[in-house]
C-alpha cells in the first residue's frame, strides 16, 4: 500500500510563512531603539568628579594585611545541600 504524498505547496507555504515571520520578528527587535538618549547636561558631568579620584593602597599594603593566612582548601568543595522543601 502506498503513502500518500504530502503537497509540497504546503511545505513551501510553511517555509514562507517561517522566513517572514522571523524577518519582522528579528526586524522589530532592535535593543537600541528603547534606550533613551542622555540629555546633553547629563552626558559627562558626573564622571568629570572622578578624575581627581584617588585610591589610598594604604590597607592591603599594611603588615597586618601581609600577614593574613588561608586556613582550609581553596576553592571549597561542594557539600550536600539543605532540605529539599524547606516547608516541611
């Protein structure tokens, strides 16, 4: 007994409709048309404070900094977790 045949105007049709809607899709979905635009008094003002910023290297240069120690082994190893259901 043989099968019949599927019309291949349907696979194409289906083809097509994919190939469209993906197109509008991926063209609707541009991330940068939902970011506003800073407004031009805002744009560097705020980072202009920072380039008198210093960092005082004072604390991990210190004795009491050096002479820290790990105690156990790095990374840590997993362990075997909570309650499965928390609520019971």
């Amino acid at each position: 007994m043989t099968q019949p045949q599927q019309s291949k105007l349907l696979i194409y049709l289906i083809m097509m409709l994919g190939l469209v809607l993906g197109y509008l899709y991926s063209g609707s979905s541009d991330p940068t048309l939902s970011v506003p635009q800073l407004p031009p008094d805002l744009q560097l003002s705020n980072l202009q404070s920072l380039q008198s910023a210093r960092v005082d290297d004072a604390i991990v240069t210190s004795e009491a900094f050096k002479a820290l120690k790990i105690f156990g082994s790095l990374p840590v190893p997993p362990a075997a977790g909570g309650k499965e259901n928390p609520f019971q």
